[in-house]
C-alpha cells in the first residue's frame, strides 16, 4: 500500500507581518511557514513515505526573491537528496500570466533535480514515470484562462462560456484517463483549483467567474483512490466518510485574519484500491491569529471596556493581535491607545482598527422643510443630533450669528 504525504499553499514568502530575525535575516513570519515546511519534510524523511504531493503555491506570488527560493530549494533538495519521488503541482501564484514565461517551480524542471516532477501541464502519470512508485496520477495544475485555452483547444470567441466549456474539456480529458487506466493500481488525482462544495476560509474573496470551479462529482469518481487538492486554505474532506477521500490539507501556516480559527495540517494518505485511510497530522506551534470585535455602547471606562474583550496579556504572548472597533465619533479624545498597545506588549503584532462612526442623517420636521429654516435653526437641530454640551452650544451659536452678520455686511 503506498504512502502518500500530502500538502499544499505552503506561501513561504508570506511576510505581511512582524519583524525579522536578527540571526538569519529572514522574516520571522517567513520562518514561521519555513517552520512548518521543515515538519513536512522531516516527517516524510523519517517515516520513508513513498512519495510526496505538493498541491501548489510554494511562493506568495509569481516573483519570488531569490532568498525565498533559496530556502524553498533547500527543502525540496532534501527529499532529493533522500530518494522520494515528488511532484510539485504549480498553483495559480506559482504561475506567471503571461504565456511562456517561466513559473516558479520552473527551476527544478529546467536543472533536471532528481526525484522532482515539476507538473506544469495536465498530465497523467503510470508507474514508470513515477520511479516505479505503484500508483497512477492524474494532475491538474492551475492554469491561467488563456493557457488553459491554448492547452486545449478552446475557442475564446464567447468570453462568457470560456469557464463552461473549459470545465467540460477537462472532464472529457480526466474521463479519458480513467478509462485507460490500469484497474489494478490505485489512481490518485491531483489538482489546484476549486471544487463545488468546497468551504473557503476568510483569506480571499470569491469571485463569480473568478476561478474555475470543477464538479464536486469529477472528484468523487469511484474510480479515483484519493484526490489532493490545494488552492482553498481551509481543511476539508468534500467526501466525508466515503470513497475517495476528497482532501484539502488547507494552508501550512494562517495566512491572515481570515484563518485565525483554523488549525494547521498536512495529510498521511495510504492508498489502495478502493480503501485509502487519510490521517490528519496536526502541524504544531501555529502562530495564534486572536481577532475581536466591539461596538461601544457607554463612555464610560472606555479602556477597560476594550481591555476586557482583549485575551489576557498571557494569552497574547507572540499572537498577532486585532482590534476593531466601532464607537460614536465624539469619543475618539477618549481612547487611549497607549494603553491598549502597552497592554498588548506581549503580541507579536498588534493591529488596532478604529472605526469612527458618524450620527445618523438629521431629520427635519415632517411640517417643515430645509428652505423655511433660517441657519440658526438648522444649528440646532444639528447641536441636538451630536449631543454637544450646553455651554458650547452658546458660544458656537455667538460665534455662528457674527459670521452671519459679517456674510450679509459684506
């Protein structure tokens, strides 16, 4: 039974937060993710897997700097240098936009590193392209809306079926796959992109029309005997409880807010005909992402309202902190942020978002209208809707008078 070790949207380069390490040099959110990754590969060294599946999107984006994938080669050297097969799926921030420009993983194609597939292209694999691994892979990796078209055939002339009838060439190209291939040797899939029924995590905003989505159908085949996905950060089986497991191992780190409540894996899959076991491996000492939120509904003790919804300064030690909060505008001189930011000393990051919110639309008598108001009238229904102080009322209304008079002198 081989054993495949499964993991994708490793997005090693994520340096969106924190400071670097005097040491290395290197982010220290940067080493977070390379952290993982060295779990990852640890693991597949020390449990001799058979092969590993990475389901794309090494980098952050299609332009990484040369550190980046110095650290990303040093990883995948060592399953080289250890004799596992590997093949790395290129995913849609691995790949550049523009038709024959290299793609991030290009490099371990192009020096020919042994033991490392870089599968750019849909492919389907058998045992000799595998270094006699007994498995069959189909791949898909994401391809841009133009490459896919020039892949396969596709005619651009109505923009809005392009999706539509990619999606059909693609289940005719997987459909005839499955039809050749050998009925006594497992068949995995393999692909970066999005599938029907697919939870998202809060990292990006989905588009209509912004990914190709493939049926949820394609990959319950019961043809197929494990499907390893990448591209959606959040962990998920799209087939719990049946055969094929389904997976998205999600991402190897929380990229932003948007993943605070997720925990962090990668996949131990052995497969065989018709009976694959899926075991979920925890990635452990995931940095915390801590994210609150508080509407203010008194002034009073304003800095102990918000330090309560904060975690305990225990809690925070090396969290990456957020704080939203809304409040009436006028009690902005009230906040105190030093405070706050000294009570989160401990964070490894703390972000406090304020957000200021202005009264309500002033509403003029149902009997009267703005033109039969004079100015000092329409001041006052505004005083009365920013709940201003008595004693400035009279003063900015003496003030307001004088401006009047000198408009009409002048």
């Amino acid at each position: 039974m081989p054993t495949i070790l499964h993991f994708a949207d490793a997005h090693i380069d994520m340096a969106n937060y924190g400071r670097h390490d005097p040491a290395s040099g290197l982010p220290m959110r940067v080493m977070d993710f390379l952290k993982s990754l060295d779990t990852i590969v640890d693991t597949a060294i020390e449990e001799g897997v058979d092969m590993v599946l990475f389901a794309g999107d090494a980098y952050k984006d299609r332009t990484p700097a040369p550190t980046f994938q110095r650290e990303w080669g040093r990883r995948i050297m060592r399953l080289s240098r250890a004799g596992i097969p590997t093949l790395l799926v290129v995913g849609n921030h691995d790949l550049s936009p523009a038709l024959g420009r290299a793609h991030a993983l290009d490099p371990f194609d192009t020096l020919e590193v042994p033991h490392v597939h870089v599968l750019d292209k849909p492919i389907f694999l058998g045992p000799d392209d595998l270094e006699g691994t007994p498995v069959q892979v189909i791949a898909l990796p994401w391809i841009s809306r133009s490459g896919m078209m020039a892949q396969l055939g596709v005619s651009a002339s109505d923009p809005s079926q392009v999706y539509e009838t990619l999606g059909e060439r693609i289940i005719e190209l997987v459909e005839g796959w499955l039809e050749n291939a050998d009925p006594s040797l497992p068949t995995i899939l393999t692909a970066h992109c999005s599938v029907q029924g697919a939870v998202y995590g809060g990292e990006r905003t989905v588009m209509l029309g912004g990914d190709l989505v493939l049926p949820g159908s394609l990959m319950r085949d019961p043809r197929l005997d494990y499907v390893a996905l990448g591209h959606i950060h959040k962990p998920q089986n799209l087939n719990e409880g049946a055969h094929p497991p389904v997976i998205y191992p999600g991402s190897i780190e929380r990229v932003d807010f948007g993943e605070a409540g997720d925990e962090k894996y990668f996949v131990i899959a052995h497969v065989e005909r018709d009976h694959s076991q899926v075991e979920w491996r925890k990635l452990e000492g995931i940095r915390p992402f801590i994210d609150r939120f508080v509407r203010l509904e008194s002034n009073e003790g304003i800095t102990d309202q918000l330090r309560a919804v904060l975690s305990p300064p225990e809690q925070l030690q090396g969290a990456i902190v957020r704080l939203v909060m809304e409040y009436p505008r006028e009690w902005e001189a009230m906040i105190d942020d030093a405070s706050l930011r000294e009570f989160a000393a401990a964070a490894f990051e703390f972000h406090l978002v304020k957000r200021p919110q202005m009264e309500a639309r002033i509403r003029i008598p149902e009997d009267q209208t703005v033109g039969s108001l004079t100015p000092l009238e329409l001041l006052d229904l505004y005083w009365s809707a920013s709940h201003t102080e008595p004693d400035e009322i009279d003063s900015l209304n003496k003030l307001a008078t004088q401006v009047i008079e000198d408009t009409h002198i002048n």
